[in-house]
C-alpha cells in the first residue's frame, strides 16, 4: 500500500511540474525583468483543499431566459455574462450552424439591463470572459472544435464592441494579463493553450502565427476549462469539470478550479469543487464562475450552473 500511495504521489500531485521546459516556455513567454508576486486572491486559493468548507451566503434569481451561459465577470454590483442561443432543434438534431451569441448585464438583483450581441454568421458561441479594469475580453467561435474565431473587447462604459483579430481555431476561454500585456486563450476542451502579445494600444502584433506553431498542449486532463480569471502574478484561474463514464454504468461529473502559471503553461494548485445546483444537480463549475476576497480576506465565489432557468449562487470559502 506504502508503495502505491507514493506511486500516486509521484504521478499525480506533480501536475503542476509537467510544465514546459525553459526553452519553449521563452519561446512563449514575452522576456520580463521581475516576476510580480502571486496576488492575494491567488495565495488564498491556493490555500483550498478538497476539505474546505463553503458556505452558501446568497442565491439570486435571474429574471429572464439566460440560454447556456459562458462565462462572467463582476463590474461594480453587476454581472456580465456570456451565453449562446443554439436554435430548437428540427426533428432533434440541432444544427450548430445557426445560433446567437450574447453578453448579458445583470444587475445584483437577477434584472437583465442590457444584451449585446456577439459573433457573426455561424461565429456565434461566446467564451469565457474577463475584464481587465477598462475592457471585457470575449471570442466567439463556430460551435465546433477546431474551428475559427474572433477575439472582441467590449467597453462597458462606452457600450462598444471591437474586432481585434481573427483565429483558426475555437478560442473557449481568453483573457488578458495587464502587467505583461499579454492576451491568454483556451482551445475547445481547452487542450491548447495560446497565448498572443499585445502592442500598447491594445492590438495583437504581427505578423500572426499560426495556430500549430504557438499552440502549448495542457498537461493537465482531469476537467476542461470553461471560465477563466487573470489573478495578476502571471497567473490564471480556471474553473470547469470533465464527465467519467464507466462502460455500461453510470456518469459522474466532476468539477473543480485550476490555478495556471501562465510562464510556465501549468497548473500550480488544483482542487475539486463538491457543489451541486439544487434545482438541476449541475456542478456549481459547470458554466460561469467569478471569484473575488471579501474585505475579511474570504474567497467569495459566484457560480450560475444551470441554463435558461438560472441562479447566480454566491459562497464563501
């Protein structure tokens, strides 16, 4: 038994050191004198284990038909989500080809306050989201892996929407990093990490690569990214879940948050979520999440797991 714990130790809690090896992680890595420090909401994340305790402090009803919703941010005491409409399916197959993208505002108490459309033609599933202080940044994409996108940045003050660049492929999560002035995406499943540098006006410089030669294989597999989070330090969050099937059994589902070190394409602490929707039993990280520190230095979380009919849950950790 001795053995085989550490075999497990060995193979599975060094996650976070299947990392890239010093040359590619330069080659990806804009040069950067000193590495800023790890955030406070980053140190407290990393100090969650699966026997963390969390406390439901609120559950507010959203107020309107919300779609299969993306990603999420928190500007001030509102809510902006992304979400995609796919069209009732004809005769039960849905054609992916067809659909809405959307970026709702929500105010604190579940009243929708705007909807910005997303995408274009069948460019319609919106990713997860993040705001950098002045922009949200959103990609939509064909509902389909291995696809095409277009990274947008929407002002929340302005109320405008902008085309920064084009991508071959489908972008599920991105996410800008304000003290490098890098921009960070997620593949389909987020399998691939991309991660484009920014000029100071905020455009990708060229020329582009393509996607074969910056893409960075995710060596972490046990959940696929939905959301994501920049925490500052060259870091990002990430929250999501991946579906187990044993062959002529029953599914299981699970969910859980990643915290990535962006320098080095990894995973620096991992933990499962073990929340479940009251209404629907879907994992709490099964669609959007945002997480910020009380004033006490909790980890407040807000998670909105169910579509169409959807709440925005708020824990405490």
């Amino acid at each position: 038994m001795t053995d085989r714990r550490q075999f497990i130790k060995r193979s599975l809690l060094p996650a976070a050191a299947v990392c890239l090896p010093p040359a590619l992680s330069a080659q990806v890595q804009p040069a950067a004198t000193t590495r800023p420090a790890a955030s406070p909401l980053s140190q407290r994340l990393k100090s969650l284990t699966r026997s963390t305790t969390w406390s439901l402090i609120s559950a507010i009803k959203v107020g309107f038909k919300t779609f299969h919703c993306q990603g999420m941010v928190r500007i001030g005491d509102d809510f902006w989500v992304s979400s995609v409409e796919v069209e009732i399916p004809v005769d039960g197959i849905f054609d992916r080809s067809k659909g809405k993208g959307h970026l709702f505002r929500i105010s604190s108490a579940g009243k929708l306050l705007a909807d910005v459309a997303i995408g274009e033609g069948s460019i319609y599933h919106p990713s997860g989201i993040d705001f950098d202080g002045t922009h949200i940044w959103i990609a939509a994409a064909e509902y389909r892996p291995d696809s095409q996108s277009i990274i947008y940045t929407f002002d929340p003050a302005q109320k405008t929407l902008q085309e920064v660049f084009r991508w071959e492929d489908h972008i599920g999560a991105v996410a800008r990093d304000k003290e490098t002035n890098t921009l960070h995406g997620i593949s389909w499943g987020s399998r691939r990490y991309y991660q484009w540098t920014l000029d100071e006006k905020g455009n990708v410089r060229r020329p582009l690569a393509t996607p074969k030669e910056v893409a960075v294989a995710n060596p972490s597999f046990y959940i696929d990214y939905q959301d994501n989070q920049c925490l500052g330090g060259q870091e990002m969050l990430y929250t999501g879940l991946c579906v187990y099937k044993k062959p002529g059994g029953p599914s299981m589902a699970l969910g859980g948050l990643e915290v990535v070190d962006l320098q080095k394409k990894c995973a620096v602490h991992q933990v499962p979520v073990q929340l479940w929707s009251p209404a629907s039993g879907a994992l709490m990280t099964q669609n959007p999440s945002f997480f910020e520190l009380t004033p006490d230095n909790r980890i407040r979380a807000y998670f909105m797991p169910d579509d169409n009919e959807s709440t925005i849950f708020v824990y405490e950790a």
